[in-house]
C-alpha cells in the first residue's frame, strides 16, 4: 500500500473478502476514497482476487508494522548466475531468482 499508508494502518483480518483495516483518526475517511485502488493493488500483489472489499476500524494506535526483513548480502540468486557476463540477462535471471527465493514455498506451486 505504500510507506505512508502502512505508517498508519493496520490489516486486522480478512473473511469472506472483506479485509479490516486498522487506522487512525481521520485517514479512514482518505482510505475509503483509496479503496478501489487498494484493492486492486492488494489482489494484483497476491496474483488473484483475494479482497473485494476493505473494511476500516478506526483504532487509538494500529499495531506497529513487522520489521523488514534483511537481504543476505550475496543472494543465491547472484551465485546462480555469476558466471554469465554482465547485461541484461544476467540482470533479468537475477531479479527472476530473488523472485522465486523471496515467494513462500506454499505460493510456489
């Protein structure tokens, strides 16, 4: 959703596509005008059509987000493809590698 928005929200639970969202104050009356747009932007991150519709709580303080997390300093990715010459198709595998290493197993399928 963005670092602005995620600096303010919360999501709290998703059924029946109906996500809660946790925010402060007056943003919820911002993110409702936004909601198509995240929407669309959630389902097309998750590669199908999970939320249709966005719910918001207005909370004191929403949870703080998760920390990010750390990339290791020479991926497998990079190993993979350290004897090809530099351009760009060792860029493209590389990105397509951190790709495939960064989605969870059960995504993978």
């Amino acid at each position: 959703m963005g670092p602005a928005i995620a600096g303010v929200t919360t999501p709290r639970k998703l059924f029946a596509g109906t996500l809660s969202i946790a925010c402060v104050g007056p943003i919820a009356m911002e993110l409702q005008h936004l909601a198509p747009t995240l929407i669309g932007r959630i389902n097309a991150h998750m590669g199908q059509i999970i939320v249709s519709r966005l719910r918001f709580v207005q909370d004191v303080q929403p949870l703080p987000p998760p920390p990010p997390q750390r990339k290791p300093a020479i991926s497998a990715a990079q190993t993979a493809t350290a004897d090809l010459p530099e351009g760009p198709l060792r860029d493209a595998l590389e990105s397509l590698g951190r790709m495939v290493l960064s989605t969870p197993p059960a995504r993978r399928r």
